[in-house]
C-alpha cells in the first residue's frame, strides 16, 4: 500500500526524542490517512512522536472497512525504494501486482514481503466479491549497503500460530518461545500479532537492546498498568526483560519491534533513502519514466503522481 496524501511531510529519523528521554510508556494516537479509493487508515508511523521502531518505520491500520457493490481498495502504480513492504492480512483478499511480473493475492493469515532494494512499482486491489478489508500495512528501512540491492518479492502463507496463556499468537517476524518465522528481513526485528476471545493475560518474554510497539487493532490491552486504545501505540524503549500484556474480550494487538535501527533515513512519499540526494534522484527517476523503476503488467497504466519535493534544490546531481 502506498502513502497517499498530497500534503506529504518529510519524514528524518533525526528529529524525534530518544529512547532516554520518553516516558516508560509513551502513548502515540493515530491520525488518518488515506489510500487508494477512498480507503481511511489510522497511521501511528511515522509521527513526530517517534519516527522509528527499529527498522520498524512506517505503520497503518487500515480498516476494519466494509465495501458495497463496485466499491473497494485500488491503489494505483507507485515506487518504492530503500525498503521491503510488509503486509499482515487480517480479513478481505488483496491482489498484489509488481513490476517483476509478481502476481499474488493475500488472505487472512498470511504476510507479503515486497523489497525495493533501488526500486520497484506495483499495485494492489481488494478482490471484489471480499467485501470487507482489515490489514496492517508496515515498512520497513533497508540500510545503506542494500539501499541499491536488486528488488525481490517472497509471499508467506504458514506462519508460526499458537495458544499462549490464553492468548492466541502468530508469529510474523523474528523469534518467540523457541519459534521463528520464516520472513526474511535483513536487521534484527520482531513482530506478533496477538488475539483474545476472552479476556487473557500473557507474559512475553522480550529482548532488552530491542525497543518495542504495541498497536491495538481491535478492543482494548494494558502494558502492565498503561491502558491502550484501539489505533494507539504504546512504545517501550530499551532495558526491558519481560512484557505483561492484558487483553480485554475479542481484542487484537501488534506488538513490533526491533533494535535501534543505527542509521539515519530520510522517507518522502512513497521513497525512503539515507540522504537528500538518493530520494531526490528517485523522484525525478520516476517523474521521468527511468528503467529503474518498470512496468506493472496487468495494470490500468496509470502511475500515482508524487507531491512536489520539500526541499528548494530539487534537481538531481
């Protein structure tokens, strides 16, 4: 999915507070955005709050939405670059399309893992007899030495799934409990989705150099004695051991994370670089119809138009 908005804002992972110097729990309210027809998403990545999660740099909510007849998602031709987009499907069906000649739709359960590397176009569309949609949609930040690598797509229908303490767990990225998922990221990072049918309690263990998001999608949780609302996010910094989670009845949470991501990024638009000159250079690559980025085949031909650059020197060295 892609961000929409024409007043777009320039996202540096430089000017958001550290770790050191936040609350134990920092509470982060959505704000709504927009992506293709129509379709409002609750974005709590990035805020000026917190630009980043680990690698962990962009997060919508998107949905729970019910569509009519000739209603539903459809998001145009867009680039990416210098990251790997990471969809988690909750309900409804997406048909993912790329210009690697990927074809694949997504259901309840499983995980799309697109990596741009230097770049790559691709569409996505509700399927239309799905009706409804709900799915988290994230980013993640490549570091520098694959800010060029060649883009790559990997579709993962299994993903480890259990009951913990009453809590039912999918793990989709990174280790837990002696498991470990098979989607392939390229730093250390971590995400679960956690779901209830009746009100549960879970203690998790957790990794004290990884800094940690919960997100509440559906219902309510606490973070020991914090309470979370649904489209909030609870960030917890580093130095912590353990986690205890509380769900209320028919609530579902993500829980991210990962460590400090160390590099510094800048993410414009539908663009994420380490520097002003790499995204620059994307933009105008893509307003230009550079081989870079290629074709979608099967779509309507027609590309998603970036917002004019932030900066006054908009031309490529």
């Amino acid at each position: 999915m892609s961000n929409h908005e024409s007043d777009c804002q320039l996202s540096d992972s430089r000017d958001c507070p550290s770790a050191a110097e936040i609350p134990e729990v920092e509470l982060i309210s959505a704000r709504t955005a927009e992506i293709g027809g129509s379709l409002p998403v609750s974005r709590v990545l990035p805020t000026r709050q917190r630009r980043l999660i680990g690698a962990w740099c962009f997060l919508d909510h998107a949905g729970p939405a019910h569509f009519g007849p000739d209603e539903g998602m459809h998001v145009g031709a867009h680039p990416h670059t210098c990251l790997q987009t990471f969809t988690w499907m909750i309900e409804g069906e997406v048909l993912h399309r790329d210009s690697l000649g990927n074809e694949q739709v997504i259901r309840p359960g499983q995980v799309n893992l697109m990596s741009a590397g230097r770049g790559i176009v691709h569409t996505e569309d509700s399927l239309p007899d799905s009706g409804v949609l709900h799915a988290a949609q994230l980013w993640i930040a490549l570091p520098e030495a694959l800010a060029d690598s060649d883009p790559a797509f990997e579709h993962y229908p299994n993903l480890p799934c259990w009951e913990e303490q009453g809590c039912e767990l999918t793990l989709l990225v990174g280790e837990l409990l002696g498991r470990q998922s098979p989607v392939r990221v390229h730093t250390p990072l971590f995400a679960a989705d956690l779901a209830s049918v009746s009100a549960c309690q879970v203690i998790l263990p957790i990794r004290e150099d990884f800094e940690y998001g919960l997100l509440v999608l559906e219902g309510e949780a606490w973070i020991g004695h914090e309470n979370v609302e649904v489209n909030e996010l609870a960030y917890l910094g580093p130095g912590h051991s353990g986690m205890q989670l509380h769900l209320s009845m028919h609530s579902r949470a993500l829980l991210v994370g990962g460590a400090p991501f160390g590099e510094d990024i800048l993410m414009w638009w539908n663009f994420v670089g380490h520097s002003k000159d790499y995204i620059i250079q994307a933009q105008h690559d893509w307003e230009s119809g550079q081989a870079r980025f290629g074709e979608v085949p099967g779509s309507d031909g027609q590309h998603l138009t970036a917002p004019k650059l932030p900066w006054k020197n908009n031309g490529p060295d």
